[in-house]
C-alpha cells in the first residue's frame, strides 16, 4: 500500500506543528536534550526487536522505510515530548491522567495504523507488548525530563555562586 510514505509524512508534520505550537515549560535545550534521549531510546528499542530479536518485521519496500525512519525518529519522540512538556505545564492530576491517556492512545493508534497499511508486521509480538513499550517511551521520557529539570538547577545554582 503506497498511501504509507505520504501519511506519514503528513502525520509527522501535523505533530511537529502540534508541538511547535504548544507552550513549553521546557526551554529550546531542554527539550533538544529530551528529544535526542527519546530519539536513540527509540532507534535502539526498534532496531533491537526487528533485527536481532526478530520479533517485529519491518518493511521491505525500500519506497516504504523512509516512513518507518520517520515513525521511529520523529513521531515517537515528538508524542512524548509534547506529553513531557503538558505533563509539566499542567497542574491537576485529572489533567495529567488525560493527556497521558490521550498520547498513550495516539502511540498504540500509530502502531495499529502502521500495522495496517504493511509497514510493520507483528512476528512474535503483539499489541499488548507494544503497548507496555509505549508506556514505557512515556515513563522514560518523564524520567529524562526529571533528570533535565535537576541537571539545569543545580547547574544554575552552581553558576550563580561563581
């Protein structure tokens, strides 16, 4: 099915201008940082379980994996940096909760999607796997941007004393 490069493009695009758009707690750095963390999480996580666990198959249609490249390293990442940045931004609970359902949602929808139009196929893996790995990506991220947060305080209050 040829309509995978293009919707995914499109897909990329619509997220990128989502978080372009979206007020950001984070700084220019910040977010950089995070974004390359969830980039090399994402690219190891995928390349492990397609090529040497062999559990997930790619595609081999060479028209189709630049679309795999760009759900790998830029819709993955960009989902959870916009959740990272509203997690931080927003101050209730029920808020928090929400929108973690609601990206957790829209990477388990991209996975489901991505099987659909033959991008991917499940070998020895299935929807609940890839689920615990999307709320993995979640977690981690949330982890990472802590450690950011700490790293950019300390580092401050490190400067300020000089």
């Amino acid at each position: 099915m040829m309509i995978g490069l293009p919707l995914t493009i499109l897909l990329t695009l619509s997220i990128s201008l989502c978080f372009f758009f979206q007020r950001k707690p984070f700084s220019f750095i910040q977010n950089s940082i995070i974004y390359m963390t969830l980039t090399i999480l994402t690219t190891n996580v995928i390349t492990i379980l397609s090529l040497n666990l062999k559990l997930i198959k790619t595609t081999e249609n060479p028209f189709l994996f630049p679309a795999v490249l760009l759900y790998r390293d830029g819709i993955i990442p960009l989902l959870v940096l916009i959740f990272v940045n509203v997690f931080h931004k927003s101050f209730t609970l029920k808020l928090k909760v929400f929108y973690f359902i609601f990206i957790f949602a829209g990477l388990n929808g991209m996975e489901a999607l991505f099987i659909r139009i033959y991008k991917m196929e499940f070998t020895k893996w299935n929807f609940f796997n890839a689920a615990t790995v999307n709320c993995a990506y979640l977690f981690f991220g949330l982890g990472i941007a802590k450690i950011v947060l700490y790293v950019s305080k300390r580092s401050f209050k490190h400067d300020s004393h000089l």
